[in-house]
C-alpha cells in the first residue's frame, strides 16, 4: 500500500468515526490527490480550527478559488459547520476531510470529475 493509500485510508477512517459520514472513496481519493504534495507535510496536512488566518485560507483558496463559490458569509458558516462536525477539540484535523466535507456541504462534486 502507497503512502497516500494509507493516508487516504485514514481520512477515510476520520470521515466514517470522527463526522459520522460514510466516505465516498472516489470523490475522497480527487480530493487528497488535488491536494499535492502538501498531504505529506505536517503542517500543511492539517487545518487549525481556531486560526483565523488558516479558515481564511481554506475560505480564499478552496472555496473561492478551487471549488468557484462566491464569497460570503455562508462560507464562514459552512466553514464553521464542517469544524464543528469533525470536532472543535480533534487536534488533528486532515485539510483532505475538511475539504471533502466542504465539497459534499456544497455539492460541488462536479469539480472533480
């Protein structure tokens, strides 16, 4: 099994245990494999819930950027929500989850295909 075969299998374990969801593989394995390299480093991994700076990232460059939504506040609460659903206290939050969340909040699984 590749690195990010294990990775994948962990995000998908973190959807299915920590959110509640039962993970679609594919849309999952579009979303880690957009994410680049940066699935390798720790750092960039992961996403700080409580960092407005990093929210606002994953606001401006996946949601704006990537997935074409309009800015506004029900990014921030989608944001929130999807933050909220994985669990404020969770230290390790996987950026491919929060983005898998957010693509399956909006519906926008078009985007990958």
């Amino acid at each position: 099994m590749s690195k990010r075969d294990e990775l994948i299998a962990k995000y998908a374990a973190d959807l299915k245990d920590k959110c509640g969801v039962k993970p679609d593989t594919d849309l999952l394995t579009k979303v880690t494999v957009g994410l680049g390299p940066s699935i390798y480093n720790a750092d960039a991994s992961t996403v700080s819930g409580s960092d407005p700076n990093e929210l606002a990232t994953v606001k401006k460059n996946f949601l704006i950027k990537k997935l074409g939504l309009k800015d506004g506040a029900d990014l921030d609460k989608a944001i929130d929500s999807v933050i909220e659903k994985y669990g404020r206290s969770n230290r390790n939050k996987y950026r491919a989850v929060i983005y898998y969340l957010l693509v399956k909040h909006f519906k926008k699984e078009a985007v990958y295909n």
